[in-house]
C-alpha cells in the first residue's frame, strides 16, 4: 500500500498535468474567439497577450483540481457503497445496543475503542501490503467484533454491544496511513503475526 504523502503527491501531479493539458485548450479557444472578433488588432490585446494567457494558466489548474475531484469523490462513494455490503450485517451479530441511533448506549469507553483501533488498523495495513490487495469492510467489522469478544473474554471490558464494534470499525478506518506504518515498523508486525492474532480472537 501506498502512504499518505505518496498518494497526495500523484494526486497533485495529476492535477497539475491536467490543469495544463486544458490550459493549451483555453488558449487556443482564447485565440480563436479573439481572431474571430478582431480583438487581436487593439492595443489591449497587442500588449497583453502573454499575460492573457498566462491568466489562463491558474483556471486551467483549478479546473483541473475540480475534475479530478470529482472523479475521486464519485470513485470513493462507488467504492465505499460497493464495499460497505455486509458490514451492518456482521455488526448487527454483536448484541442489541438498544438505542435510537447506531452508535447510542455503547458500553466500551472511547479511549479503550480509540486504543484498539490502532490494532485493528495495524492488522488491516499488515494484511492488505502483504497480498496488495483492499480488504472487504465487512472482513475489518467481523474482525472488530470477534477482538471486543477476546477483550470480554481476557476481562478487559466488562461488556460490548452493536454500537461499540461499530465505533470500534468506524474508528480504524479513520486511522492515518502513515501513522499506522510506523506502528507497524515498531511494533514488528508480520503477516505471521496478522494470522495468529487472526487465530487467537476466532476470526479463522
């Protein structure tokens, strides 16, 4: 997988090659429209030409920041609707949180959810660079629930219900990239190690 700084540095080379691909196309339909009117014979146009142009520049980089925007927004919302099938299902086998909303009555503190969610992130990043490939969400949801039941079963927490290893999934995806590598590099993570800890909550 790919790091943060990597990602954000091939996004801005995409904008920035774009952004100048459509900044040849405006000045071309800029010297068209201004041939067409005749405007290239005023002394404005004469004398500011360059600059006309050059003022072309930064709307071509902005159009191309929203273009590419908006491809990756609609990418990531395909993707998350596509990937997110089967997570409220593997959630919901965790007990009732009994409350209006998902996240309503959860019984782990935030901290200790905070805390275990660098773990779950560790494991995901750990799995995912070592076979290149995205995980399923509703694998990472099946994975924080069985970890609260290992943590219930160790007594660390009292108890858990639907609205914890929701915060618990929500809270590691949420998890920065770059931060997560460095847990990993120091903490030894392996895929060996992924597996066993896999084996140890019951998740295989």
């Amino acid at each position: 997988m790919l790091s943060e700084k990597v990602f954000k540095m091939i996004r801005w080379i995409k904008i920035i090659a774009l952004g100048t691909v459509i900044w040849f196309l405006l000045t071309v339909v800029y010297g068209f429209i201004v041939g067409i009117l005749d405007l290239n014979k005023t002394e404005f146009f004469l004398n500011n030409s360059l600059l006309n142009n050059f003022i072309l520049f930064p709307v071509g980089i902005w159009l191309g920041f929203k273009i590419i925007e908006y491809r990756e927004d609609k990418w990531f919302k395909d993707y998350a609707n596509k990937n997110q099938e089967g997570v409220h299902e593997e959630i919901c086998k965790a007990k009732d949180n009994k409350g209006d909303s998902f996240v309503d009555n959860q019984l782990v503190a935030d901290q200790h959810l905070s805390m275990l969610s660098w773990t779950v992130s560790c494991w995901r990043l750990t799995i995912e660079n070592a076979t290149n490939k995205m995980m399923k969400e509703k694998k990472v949801a099946k994975f924080c629930r069985l970890f609260l039941a290992q943590e219930k079963k160790r007594k660390k927490i009292k108890d858990y219900n639907r609205a914890d290893v929701r915060l618990l999934y929500t809270l590691s995806i949420s998890c920065s990239i770059s931060t997560t590598d460095k847990l990993i590099a120091k903490n030894g993570w392996t895929l060996e190690l992924g597996h066993k800890f896999e084996k140890e909550i019951g998740y295989k």
